[in-house]
C-alpha cells in the first residue's frame, strides 16, 4: 500500500521528534490485519471494515491518475484518448494479489492483460519511469517520482480514501488516542502538501 511507502515515514519522523519517548514500528504488508488479535495496535486501509468490533475514522479522501515516463513515448505513440491505451503496456497490482477491492484499479477499465505486474505499489512506480508503461499512480507519489507524468487527467480521475482502524477495546486508552489524533492530522496534512506539488 501507498500509505507507508509515501506518507508514512515524513509524518512518524515528525511525530518522534515532538514525542521524542515513542517508538513507532510501520509494518508495510499488503494484507488486513486483525486487530482484535492484537496483530497491531491500528491499521490504515483503504475501505471500511465491515465485521469486528472496531473504530474506524476516514483519514482522507486522495487522488489517482494514469502515469508514464516520456521515456515511453519514444517507443509509442502517446495517448489522447482512453482508447488510444489498447496495445500500450500496462504496469499494475499482481491480480490474485489484490486483498481489496479498492486496489483493483485497471479491471475495471477494461484492461484484462497487466503485461507487468507487482503486489508492490515502489516496484510498479519505478517500472513506469523505466518506460515500461502506463499505470494507476497517487498522486501523491508523483512528486517522488519526477521522471512520472500525469497523462489523460481529463478522462480519468480516481478517489479513493483512507481510514485509520483500531480495536474499540482501545477507545479508551489516552496514549493511543493521542497518536491517532496526531497521525490523522499529519496524513491529512501530508496529502494536501503533496497533492498539490503533483
């Protein structure tokens, strides 16, 4: 997932500095964890649970669009069209991979084919700035990925969200509580600034 690879570690920098007593462990797995078994104290999806006794607050809704390198369009022609995609490589999730509807972004665009494909959202970004093809980039991401450009901004823009889940047995515990304020502020934060430099 995007969120510990992009956000994640310039917001819990900034959160260790202000509580310097802290110890944060990220733990970046493309997969659900169970809360209620104590695999974590919370977690960071990109849908709502919809079973367990859980708190699940929306961080933050985000962006996606096509991205490619100009590196690309020295061996295609570059697209004008979401037609003018057929034929072009596509970069993408692996498939049976995908542990949540939400990530399942070129299926239903009609692309059936991934001609490469990672359950690794930093492998497929640094296929594209190969030149490898055209994928489902955040928005987010692109500015750590210069050589990566928007493409068809007008035809296609994606929204997904963010939602910070924890087990209801925590809603009481003050320490948790305050990180959860303080990580939902500064993902949110973190969002907008980079959004915008996209």
């Amino acid at each position: 997932m995007a969120a510990p690879t992009f956000l994640l570690p310039q917001v819990c920098e900034k959160i260790t500095k202000d509580y310097p007593d802290l110890d944060i462990q990220i733990v970046a797995l493309p997969r659900v964890f169970n809360l209620t078994r104590r695999e974590a104290d919370m977690a960071i999806g990109v849908s709502q649970p919809t079973a367990g006794r859980l708190i699940v607050q929306k961080i933050s809704d985000y962006r996606l669009h096509l991205a490619s390198s100009v590196v690309l369009w020295d061996k295609f022609k570059e697209p004008k069209s979401l037609s003018d995609l057929r034929g072009l490589p596509m970069v993408g999730y692996v498939q049976d991979m995908i542990f949540d509807k939400e990530l399942d972004y070129l299926e239903p665009l009609g692309f059936q084919r991934v001609q490469l494909s990672s359950n690794s959202i930093s492998v497929q970004m640094n296929l594209l700035r190969q030149g490898a093809g055209v994928g489902i980039v955040h928005d987010f991401a692109l500015p750590f990925a210069p050589e990566l450009r928007r493409i068809l901004t007008e035809q296609l823009t994606l929204k997904r969200s963010f939602f910070l889940i924890r087990s209801v047995d925590d809603r009481r515990n003050r320490r948790l509580n305050l990180f959860a304020e303080v990580l939902l502020s500064g993902v949110r934060a973190e969002i907008l600034r980079l959004e915008a430099l996209a």
